[in-house]
C-alpha cells in the first residue's frame, strides 16, 4: 500500500501537460500513439486512451461518447472478426479545426461484400451488425479498405471546431 | 446452474424487485457473468421485477446494447419484468445513432422513476420536514 503522501507527486510530472478537461488546446498536436488489440481486456484500455485523446482535442461530450462508441466497435469488430490487431490514434488539423483519427487495422479474412458490412442488421458474427455502419455514421470521415489476401483497415475522423 | 457473484455488480433484493446497476469498466466476459448471475437471482429469488441503473455507463456499445436485449427476454421468459433506468442523454444520442433502439428494452429517466413503474413508491414525507431540491 502506497501512503497518501506518495500520489500525485512525482508520477504524473513531466509526462503530459493535458488538464483532462478541455477545452484548452495546445498549438502543438499531440504524439500519435498505437494500441494492439488482443484480448478483451485491450478493449477497455482502447476505450480509455481514446476518451483521454477526446478530452484532449476538447470534443464536447456528445462527440467525446459518438467517438468512444465508434472506437469499440471498430476495435471489437478487429478483436472479433480479425484475429486482432491495432489501432492508431492521430491528431489531424486542417484550418480552423483539430481531430481526432482512428486507423483499425487487423490481418483477418477480409470482408467480402463492403456495402452489406455498412448496412445496419448484416452480420457475420453474433453481433447486431451495427458496428460498421454505426461507426460511419458517428464520425465525420469513414474509409474502408480491405485486401484480398486478407487484412482490413478502417480509418475514421471526427472535427472540432476550433 | 450456479452462477458466481459478478465482482463489482452487486444484485439487491427488494421485496420480489432485483436491483443492480452497470459500471462504466465492465469487460465482456464480466457483461457475460452478470447476465448469468441475474437469471438465477430471479428464479432463486422469484422476483417479478428487476431495475438496472445505468447511469454510470459512459458509452452503451452494440455488444452491451445486446446484452440488455438478452438479458430482458430472458428474466420476461422468466416472468420477471426489467426496467433499465438512468441512461446518460450523450448516451443515448449515440445509440440512436449507432441505429440501436433497445427494442423491447424498458426505459426510465432515473432509479427513483423505475421503482415506482415497477410499484414501489416513495414513503410519505413526515410532518415537518423541509423539502430538499437536487438529490442526485
């Protein structure tokens, strides 16, 4: 057991200067980070860095929930669907505006038929076949590619105003 | 079948009403052990009615919503009813969203609205007492 005098010392100095908060935003964007997606206990932490990166850009909490809800979907679907793999988390800014970018990235199968995966009820799995579709329309940007020898990548966008 | 206590989750019984409520860190086998706990409890505690709180659920994913819609036939095949209460605005957004309408799942703004759907009400205040506003 640590004292009460040992937290919130040392540990946090020094490593990140976010407040959690938002909506204060730094000019310099942030480090791209990449998270692997293995067991289910990644998912949790997958929720967990992308609400911190949410709180980073300062979304509100509308758009802090919409892109949690469409990380663990794409995540679930990668941990599911594609044997696992990773995902990436940027900071894109265009004029007037920072994001937040997710790249899901898995070494399954593939998906054979693109547009049934995006319509709401298809499934393969056991889900409700809302992961996809759901994830595209809870962000700004969607892109889907998947290869023939196997391996799909998911990128999605959300803006925030600046 | 003998389901073992979900860390983290408590289940309450209040009269034939299960309480329980969802925390925000649940991983899916924990979702999974919840459900399967719950069934039992209805039938080991013959409860006609079950009040989930989910007002601590930060985002509701297509898998949770499943479970909710599972986990609602199944205590109804059980003859028990489930009121899911408390569910966060930017959550529900999102589920409308998402496309997810919880069909068959019932709803209730609060713990308090729920118990008093599901038939218990609060007692009456006694004399004296000065209202208080913004209990959360």
């Amino acid at each position: 057991m640590k004292g009460p005098g040992e937290y919130g010392g040392t540990g946090r100095a020094g490593t990140t200067t976010l407040n959690g908060r938002g909506p204060e935003r730094s000019g310099a964007p942030a480090e791209s980070t990449v998270l692997t997606v293995r067991t289910e206990q990644d998912l949790l932490a997958i929720r967990h860095a992308v609400r911190d990166a949410t709180l980073q850009v300062g979304f509100s909490i509308v758009d802090q929930t919409r892109v949690v809800t469409a990380a663990s979907e794409l995540a679930r679907n990668a941990y599911v669907h594609g044997g696992g793999g990773t995902i990436r988390i940027e900071y894109p800014t265009r004029p007037g505006a920072v994001g937040l970018r997710l790249t899901v990235d898995d070494a399954g199968p593939g998906i054979a038929d693109i547009d049934a995966a995006l319509t709401d009820g298809y499934t393969t799995g056991a889900g409700l076949g809302h992961g996809l579709g759901g994830a595209q329309r809870l962000m700004d940007e969607f892109e889907i590619r998947t290869r023939d020898g196997g391996g799909t990548t998911v990128t999605v966008t959300r803006w925030a105003d600046r | 079948m003998n389901a073992r206590p979900t860390p983290g989750v408590p289940i309450l019984r209040l009269g034939d009403v299960l309480v329980t409520g969802l925390l925000n860190e649940l991983d899916d086998a924990t979702v999974v052990a919840f459900t399967e706990e719950l069934t039992t409890r209805i039938t080991a505690d013959r409860a006609r009615g079950v009040l989930i709180d989910i007002s601590r659920l930060e985002i509701i994913d297509s898998f949770v919503a499943r479970t909710l819609m599972e986990l609602t036939t199944m205590a109804r095949l059980l003859g028990a009813r489930v009121i899911v209460a408390g569910m966060r605005p930017p959550v529900a957004m999102t589920l409308a969203e998402l496309g997810l309408r919880l069909a068959g799942v019932e709803t209730a703004l609060n713990a308090e609205h729920g118990m008093a759907a599901l038939g218990w009400h609060q007692s009456p205040r006694p004399s004296g007492e000065v209202p208080h506003e913004g209990t959360r």
